[in-house]
C-alpha cells in the first residue's frame, strides 16, 4: 500500500474528521435507487452504480452513523472503484435513506441481519459477480461482527473486505467521546438526528420506551439505555455493547480484510482499540497510521485534497476481485 502522507493544511485529529465531512463531494445523482422488502416487514433502500451488473464484480458499501449510502466517503468510493471496473452497492441501514422505516425498530452497530439479508439477495440478483464488503465506521463494526459470527459461511459468500476507522469496542468508544469537550460535540450532533428519529416513530412506539429519557438523553449511553436497547430487545446499553462490539467476534474472521485505522481516531483511539487482536489473525491486513482521524485520512493540497483511505481500499479490493475473476473461483 501507498503510505498515507497527512495533509500539512489539516493538523490534528478534529481537523481531518470534520473537514473529511465537508469537503468531499456530495453529488449522488449518478446512482440509481432500489427498495427491497425484508422478511419482517420492513424495507432496505439499496444505491446502485452502473456496473453493478450480473457477472461483473462488486462492492457492498456500508456507511456509518447517521450517514447514509451517499454520504462523501461512500460516494467517493463508487468512483475509486469505477475507476478499476468495479460496481458497487451502496446499503441504507433502516430509516437512513431520507424515509423512516415501517417499524419501531431501527439499526444498530450489531445488527448483522440486514447485512446477511442483502448478501443473499445481491447474490441472487446478480448472479455470477463475485462480492467484497466495505464499511466505514458503525458499519465497519456490523462488518466484521458478521465475518465473526459466520466464519466459513462468511467465506463461501464474499471474497474480501475492507473495514475504515471501526469502533470495534462500543463501550470504550462511548468511554472516549465522553471524556473530551470535542468529543461530546460530535455526540451531540449525532444525538440531534437519533432523538428526532424515534420522535417522527412515537405513534409507533407507544410505551414501549420512555420517550421523556430518550429526549433528555445528553451522551450514547444515556440514549442507547433509553432507545436502543429497548427498542431492540437488549437489557440495557451495557448489554448492548458487549453483545454488538466486534472486538469480541475478530478472533473468528477468516476472510481476508484490510483494516484501516488512525491512532489519534477521536472515536477510537488507537489505545483503546483491539489492534494486537488484529495482528493475531491472519485474515487481517492492518494499516494504522498516527494520523488521519476518524474517516478522515485526507491528503494532498488544499486545491487537490487526495482522499487515501478510499483509494486504497477500493485498489485492495479491486485486486481480490479480479483474481477471483481470473480464475473462475467465484463464491457461491
């Protein structure tokens, strides 16, 4: 891999992750949108790009929290890969396509079942493209949690995955957010959205959850020990990160996956991260770098900002692709 080479005009952590926000481009309008119905009722919006077509290889992009399959990262992505011959499809997890979904339930940093779900249907859909996964921060973890759960079931369905500044551990990231004044900022942006979701549901909630302490909630725990847990049959927020934390699930991954990871990642930061866990497991390819923040790893010049973390993973995952091609040894 090409070394990342942080950019001189962002310094520090905050400045990559929120300028890797601002700056990349927004313009989603080469993408075409399909809905599937789910087995429970509900409904996945699927972005589709051009050569995301029967026998030709493609990428399943899953986007983080609050994001959606067109937020800059994803759709820098698309191009990356459509540079290299690769299609790619783009998940909105539940209610993060611009529409609510039809049920009380919502997504979740372990909810591998929609991700299952869909595999299942691309590989019907598009029969003969072989299949890699990437996923950028909540939806990296949901990634390797389900590599974890399905071990050679895993195997048998992708051929490779790449997974970008990942909270593998939801209680120390929460842990981390909280301790600093820039972290509980970017919690706050992200409670706005959460709380206003489970508002625009309550006709549908009802008494299930206390909606007075989900609108009071001020940090992720409060939030997922009103919301989040409730709403998705755990006990609690402390239940629910020791049973959705792919930290626990890495030891079982047997497909190939590169992971990408800053050390100063205000999310995750690499001492708090499960890096020694990675090394340990041959499936993994680990690039951690001392800067790049969180879905940041900007570089270049401010006139020609270079987007790193895309570039490679989309050159990582292409090469997969094509050898799988080459030698007809696609999964099933």
């Amino acid at each position: 891999m090409r070394p990342y080479v942080s950019a001189w005009w962002l310094p520090g952590a905050h400045a990559q992750t929120i300028a890797g926000r601002l700056l990349r481009e927004k313009d989603g309008s080469f993408l075409r949108r399909e809905r599937i119905d789910t087995p429970d009722g509900d409904f996945l919006d699927l972005d589709f790009t051009s050569r995301a077509t029967p026998g030709n290889p493609v990428v399943l992009v899953l986007h983080g929290l609050e994001g959606s399959s067109r937020r800059g990262y994803a759709l820098q992505t698309y191009r990356e890969l459509d540079t290299r011959g690769i299609g790619a499809v783009g998940l909105n997890f539940r209610s993060c396509s611009g529409e609510p979904n039809r049920l009380a339930r919502s997504y979740h940093s372990g909810e591998t079942g929609d991700l299952a779900f869909v595999l299942d249907w691309l590989t019907r859909r598009l029969p003969g493209s072989p299949i890699a996964v990437i996923g950028f921060s909540l939806g990296g973890n949901v990634l390797l949690k389900w590599l974890g759960e399905r071990r050679d079931e895993a195997r048998a369905r992708v051929v490779a995955c790449a997974a970008v500044s990942v909270p593998f551990d939801l209680a120390e990231c929460e842990r981390a957010l909280d301790s600093t004044t820039m972290g509980r900022f970017y919690v706050r942006r992200f409670l706005k959205t959460l709380i206003a979701k489970v508002d625009a549901k309550a006709h549908i909630i009802g008494d299930t959850i206390d909606l007075a302490r989900v609108r009071a909630a001020a940090s992720f725990r409060a939030f997922d020990d009103a919301a989040t847990a409730p709403l998705h049959g755990f006990a609690s927020a402390d239940e629910y990160y020791a049973l959705s934390s792919s930290a626990g699930f890495l030891a079982h991954v047997r497909v190939p996956v590169l992971v990408i990871h800053a050390e100063d990642d205000p999310f995750m930061p690499g001492e708090r991260a499960p890096l020694d866990a990675i090394r340990l497991n041959r499936a993994f390819e680990p690039v951690v770098t001392r800067r790049g923040g969180h879905v940041g790893f900007i570089a270049g010049s401010p006139w020609a900002a270079q987007y790193w973390a895309e570039r490679e993973a989309a050159e990582y995952l292409a090469g997969r692709l094509h050898a799988v091609l080459d030698t007809g040894n696609c999964p099933a």
